[in-house]
C-alpha cells in the first residue's frame, strides 16, 4: 500500500471520533499533513513514544519549543496549542 492510500483510510476512520482533545487535534492534523508519527518526531526531535502519548493525551508537551513546534509542522494555532492544560 502506498503512504497516500493508508493515510487517507487512517483519516476517514478517525473522522468518526471526536478531535475535542489535544492529543485527538494533534492526531487529526498529523494524518491530514500525511505525517508518521517516525516523522514528527523527527522533526520535533523527540521519541515516537512521546508523539504517541502526546495523541492519546497521556501525556502533554511540557516544552515550549515543542508546542510552538507542533504548531508550525500541523498549523494547530498557537492559541489552541496553549490551551492543553
């Protein structure tokens, strides 16, 4: 399967769930951005661990530069991503 096709499945079904969270806002951005969670790692340089804890709001980001980060890679408004707590 290519990454377009398992991105667009992964999208539809989580359409069907509620994105009133971050961590949902999180998941719902990095999947319409067509991002593994390998990649926003990456680019936030952070675990894959921490990306997946972040989406099921086990965690939350507790660095700035993280929030700003996720803000500028998912164009989640730096409002939205603020409001976490």
């Amino acid at each position: 399967m290519n990454k377009a096709f398992i991105f667009t499945i992964a999208t539809s079904i989580f359409d069907y769930y509620s994105v009133n969270t971050f961590g949902a806002r999180i998941k719902k951005s990095r999947l319409e951005k067509k991002l593994y969670q390998r990649e926003l790692a990456y680019r936030l340089n952070v675990c894959e661990g921490t990306i997946l804890n972040w989406e099921r709001n086990i965690t939350k980001p507790s660095n700035m530069m993280h929030i700003k980060g996720l803000g500028k890679l998912l164009g989640i408004d730096y409002v939205t991503a603020c409001n976490i707590y």
